[in-house]
C-alpha cells in the first residue's frame, strides 16, 4: 500500500554491488552471524498477501536481496495458515511463512510446526523484550515458546465520509454506541423501493473486518474466566454487545433489516468488493465503516476521492474510558521446523521483524503499524492524521488481541458461527445460545 519511497534503498548493504562468481568483482564473503554460508541458496517464502500489496512487498525483499545476493527469495502469494499446516504434516513446508494474525500462533508454537526462535535470538545477542513493542512480542509467542514474531501491526478503527457528515449536520465522530446508532439512523438512505442507497453503518459481523468489533474489545468483554471456562455466558458484555447489534439493525433499517443489508452487501459485490475499488465506503455507498489502518493506502491507491477521516471506533456505553483503544493483530512470520535452509530464513527472518529501516519502509508502503520500538519513533509514519489515529490506537494500553489458547482459531471460529446465526434470526434464546457456544468452546480445549 502507499507510495514506495526511495529512502528504503538506504538500507545498509554489507557487500558492494557486483556479479556472482569467482571474478575480482564478486561480493566479499558476510559474516552472517547465523551459521549461514554465503552459498548461492534459494529460500521459499510463503505469505497470505496478494495484488499490490505482494508487489509492494517484494519492493522491500529487493532490498534484502542486494545485502545478501546470494539468496534469491522465490515468494508465493496467497497462501493461508491451514497451507502451512497441511505442508509442514506433509514435509513441503516452506523455508518462511508470513501469516495475516495471530489467531494460529498458538497451534504452530504448541506442535513444533514452527522453530522456537529463542535459542537464534540468544545466539545472535538479540534483546528481543528490549527490540519488540510487548503486545505484538507477546501474541507472536505462546507458553514460552516464541515460535514467531511480529513483522507488522494492524489497529481497527472508525473510517467515515466527511461530506455525509457536513450533510447530516453531525459535527464529530460518534464516540459510543448510542452515537454510533443515532449518526448511522441520520446518514441512512433509501431508495424510493425502499433498499438501501446509503448505509450509514453495516453492524454485520461477516462485512467486510466488523470481525474485530465482535472480538469484544469495544465492550470490554473477557473471552475466558479466571478458571479458562469460554465466558460468553457468564459475561454480560456480550449479551449486551448482541442486544446493541440487534436493536441497531432494528432501529436504522427496519424490521427486515437483516435482509436489506445483506441485499445491500450483495449488491456491492460481496467480500470481494472490500479489496477492490467498488468497496463500499470509497465508493461512498457507506458512511461509516470499521477497518484497519491498511484502508488509508487503498483510498490512496484506487483514487476513488472518498473525502474521509479516521477516529477511534465507539465502544460500549459502560465504558466509555475504552474509548481510543481497540481490537489488535498483525503479521507474524516464523520458520517451519522442517525449514531447508533454517539459517538463512533466520536472516530473512530477522531482516523482516527487527530491522528499523525495513520496517518503516513496510509500514509506508503497506500502511501498516511498524513493530519495533525504533520503528515506532520514525517521524514520518505520524506525518498523516489519518494514520496516526491508528498509530495511537496501537499505543493505547487498552487496546489488545484475544487470548490465545492451543486450538488456535477454533474458539474464533465457533464464535463467529454463532454470531451468524444470531443476527440471521436463528437463535431464539440468546442466554441458552451464549451457553452452549461456550460449552462448545470448553470441549475443544478439552480435546486440544
């Protein structure tokens, strides 16, 4: 995302530049500090990125390249964490693997999927705790093993059109619920048939990333108990989360409101419309709209001319000393334990996460969160209000990820399921529905 700047050339380069071979113009041997040779030595690298962002990204590799030419990096796109799974079990794994969150840390540490990067850390003299901003540092890691770390961050926040908000007379951005509700009623139209012309906020959990406002951070609510029970019977922030979603669809769209929104996502061009141009926000279909701080580089890059600001995203009534923290994740990257070249993804590794000038030149060009605290402290990066809304959401001591437990992403995913349905209609007691998605829960820990 974002324009490719011409400082990331200014990464120190250990070797002049020259051809391969034994010639008096070949690149002097590195000490790499790794146990890695300066052998020619060819690294798989899998990541979950694609489109412009891959391009965008194998910017910052060139980079990696010419300090060590030596590597070549043969980067594949699209790839998932079950990917990864499934070729480490099979012995395919890569030598390198990017992941988009956190949600799997867990899994990979837990089974040795991934190396435990402490011992490289200790051998290279790395103060990983001393290097790494503790959130990201701690949901890269899980029981001990840091099996990964953190390459960038992503902090979720409040987008909204600035011309529907002079329109609609609404001075600020709303900073709870109720305002949320009431700004979203006023920004609302419809067709003369009455469906949606323009939204004034989507609450479904499956648009495009409201994922991160069910996650129950914007409430305050807890996902497991002081005894590791599945808490979302027993706390009633996410009753009251529901109830909130409920009433707003209600109160906005309409008794068939449900069916509206999802006539209305549909006709945007469902999920896929949210990496593309015809997103509903940039096309100014929606007013408001949840999203990380990677939005900020596609209204740049698909020249839409959305006239935009970014906020914090409401939080619940009850608690209104939430407000400016929010849901976080982010990228971790982590060495398969079956790894070909394990030395050599170390130094690719490193280069990714720890170095400062390869971070801020990825968090300009993916307008993401940098990770380490050098990183953190590069004054450009603070240059755009815009991203700085999300640069202090990340810094908030509020803001943080889910716990993460050994069965990864089950919990999320048996959650998600549930909210589904119960925005779909399909749950007729909410109570005994929290109760049995949290027995769902405890059973898988159960079989771990």
């Amino acid at each position: 995302m974002r324009k490719f700047v011409v400082g990331i050339a200014a990464v120190a380069m250990v070797a002049a530049a020259c051809t391969a071979g034994g010639s008096p113009d070949a690149p002097s041997a590195v000490d790499t500090g790794s146990g890695a040779s300066n052998a020619p030595v060819e690294l798989n690298v899998w990541s979950f990125y694609s489109g412009r962002e891959f391009k965008q990204y194998n910017d910052v590799l060139d980079v990696f390249k010419e300090q060590y030419p030596w590597i070549t990096i043969n980067h594949t796109p699209g790839k998932s964490d079950q990917d990864v799974l499934r070729a480490v079990n099979s012995g395919t794994a890569p030598d390198l693997m990017i992941s988009s969150g956190a949600s799997n840390v867990s899994k990979f540490c837990s089974t040795g999927a991934y190396a435990d990067l402490n011992p490289l850390a200790g051998q290279d003299g790395l103060d990983l705790a001393a290097t790494v901003a503790a959130g990201p540092l701690a949901y890269s890691s899980f029981e001990g093993s840091q099996c990964a770390l953190p390459v960038l961050s992503d902090a979720y926040g409040l987008y909204y059109n600035t011309d529907l908000f002079d329109a609609a007379g609404i001075k600020e951005p709303p900073k709870t619920f109720s305002e949320l509700t009431a700004d979203a009623k006023k920004l609302t139209v419809f067709n003369d048939d009455g469906s949606i012309k323009i939204a004034g906020y989507v609450p479904l959990a499956s648009f495009y990333e409201n994922s991160a406002l069910f996650n129950g951070n914007y409430g305050g609510a807890s996902w497991y108990d002081d005894q590791g029970k599945a808490a979302f019977a027993t706390d009633p922030a996410w009753a009251e989360l529901l109830m909130w979603q409920k009433d707003f669809i209600n109160e906005v769209y309409g008794a068939d409101g449900y069916n509206k929104l999802q006539e209305f996502f549909a006709k945007l061009g469902g999920p896929d419309s949210e990496w593309s141009s015809a997103n509903g926000f940039e096309a100014g279909k929606i007013a408001m709209v949840m999203d990380g701080e990677w939005r900020n580089a596609f209204i740049e890059a698909d020249s839409t001319g959305v006239p935009y600001a970014t906020a914090p995203f409401p939080v619940a009534d009850d608690t209104p000393e939430l407000y400016g923290s929010g849901h976080v994740n982010g990228d971790v990257v982590g060495i398969p334990s079956s790894a070909e070249h394990p030395a050599e993804a170390w130094l690719l590794l490193k280069y990714l996460a720890l170095d400062t000038k390869a971070e801020v030149a990825l968090s300009q060009v993916l307008k993401n969160v940098p990770t380490t605290f050098e990183s953190l402290k590069d004054p450009t990066l603070g240059a755009d209000p815009n991203f700085k809304t999300f640069l202090d959401i990340a810094a908030n001591p509020d803001s943080r990820f889910k716990p993460l437990v050994p069965i990864g992403q089950t919990d999320e995913d048996l959650w998600g399921a549930f909210v589904d349905k119960w925005e779909a209609g399909q749950i007729p007691d909410l109570q005994k529905g929290l109760g049995d998605v949290a027995n769902q829960v405890d059973q898988q820990l159960q079989l771990g």
